[in-house]
C-alpha cells in the first residue's frame, strides 16, 4: 500500500512539474508620469559681510538677516516660514612673500523663506534685496498634495507595463493570460523646469516694473514605476 502511494505522489509530483515547466512568464516594467502645479517653493537667500574684526562682520550679517525677517513680515509671511538656513564665518588671507595674513572675516548667513502664494516669489526676492540681502542660492518647488498625482502614474505604470508585455507577447507569437506578480518600484516627484504660466500672465508681467523679478512656478512631474509578471501562453 506504502509502495502504491509513494507510486502516485511521484506521479503527482511529476504532473505539477510538468505544468510549472510549461508555464510561459513575460516580467516587464513600466513608468508613469503625471504634471502637478507646485504651489509651495522655498526661496533660499540670504548675505555675506566681512570686516577686518571678525565679531563686526558677525554683527553685519545679523543686522541685515534681522532687516530680511522684518521684510518678510511687513509681506505677510509667518515667522515660522522663515528659518535660518546656515550660517558660517572664515577667515580671508592673504598670501605674499610666504607669509600669511588674515586680512578680513566674512560672515554668511542664510535664510529659508517658504513661501505658499506663487505669485509672490518675485516680490519675496525683491524684498530681500531690498532690505539688505545679497546672495541667492535657489528656489526649488513642491506640492503639498501628490496622493492623486500618485495613484494616476501609478495606473499609467501599470497600463504601460500591461502594452510591452502585450507587444512581447505578440512577437512571441503568444497572448497574455493574467497578471501573476506585481511589484511597486517606487514614486517621487522632481521639478521639470517646464515654466507654469498662461497668456494672462504674460500680459500681466509686461504691466509689471521692469526692473522686478518674475519667477514662474514650474511644474513638478511625479513618477511611477512597477514591475510586473505577466502569464502567456
């Protein structure tokens, strides 16, 4: 009885392996992208000031950073948006007949100004400067909601995965069945430098003071992507 049941597992066995073997896989990946309007952007500005005496250069930089916060207020912006984004001070030397001097101290200070009214970047730099500022290290922009932009790239990920496995299957001379693995690579979002703006903002920026900055919000792209295993026959 032993020996006829061991017979028939075998045998078992062998059919389950013989279907596994004749299973036909297609695993292919796919990328979706959806475009997003930032409507948050982080301006980072801030100044360098030196002098002979290294606590005078100090006292420099923190009088204009203290001028910049009292700019950003009279726009309206939080105190909160407002935060020190570093701060450093180095000597300058100067090197001549082998010998080295310091000759001054420059104090830097920088500032991170969020800003949530897109329309107002420009007028936040122009403040700035304006109350003392000297140094602009960049502007970079988010969207305080992606869960949308997500789950769209996400379907178009899939869709994209689902026509090359498609096109696979056909040059194979087979045709898909169904999905048997789906794997989520991962979403982000990244600035595309593609300017956000409409005829009526351009009219508006020729009414505008010439000597002003315009800044135009990009749109953000967010990306998906997955693997996916498809079964064909």
């Amino acid at each position: 009885m032993k020996k006829v049941f061991a017979i028939i597992l075998a045998v078992t066995l062998m059919f389950t392996v013989s279907l596994a073997l004749g299973e036909t896989k297609i695993t292919v990946s796919g990328t979706g992208e959806t475009q997003i309007s930032a409507d948050t952007a982080i301006v980072s500005l801030g100044v360098n000031a030196r002098d002979k005496d290294v606590l005078a250069a100090q006292q420099k930089a923190n009088a204009i950073i203290a001028s910049i916060r009292e700019a950003m207020t009279s726009l309206g912006i939080p105190e909160d948006c407002v935060n020190t984004d570093y701060m450093n001070i180095y000597a300058i030397y100067d090197y001549q007949d082998d010998q080295e001097e310091v000759t001054a101290y420059n104090a830097g200070s920088t500032l991170a100004i969020k800003v949530t009214s897109m329309d107002a970047v420009g007028e936040v730099i122009d403040s700035a400067f304006a109350a003392g500022a000297n140094t602009l290290n960049g502007i970079s922009f988010s969207a305080s909601d992606t869960d949308a932009a997500k789950a769209e790239s996400l379907k178009k990920a899939v869709a994209d995965a689902k026509a090359k496995a498609e096109i696979l299957a056909e040059a194979s001379g087979l045709k898909i069945n169904r999905i048997d693995l789906i794997t989520e690579g991962g979403t982000f979002s990244y600035d595309n430098t593609v300017s956000n703006f409409s005829a009526r903002g351009l009219a508006e920026e020729k009414e505008m003071d010439a000597g002003s900055t315009v800044v135009r919000a990009a749109k953000l792209i967010v990306s998906a992507s997955v693997t996916v295993t498809f079964e064909a026959e």
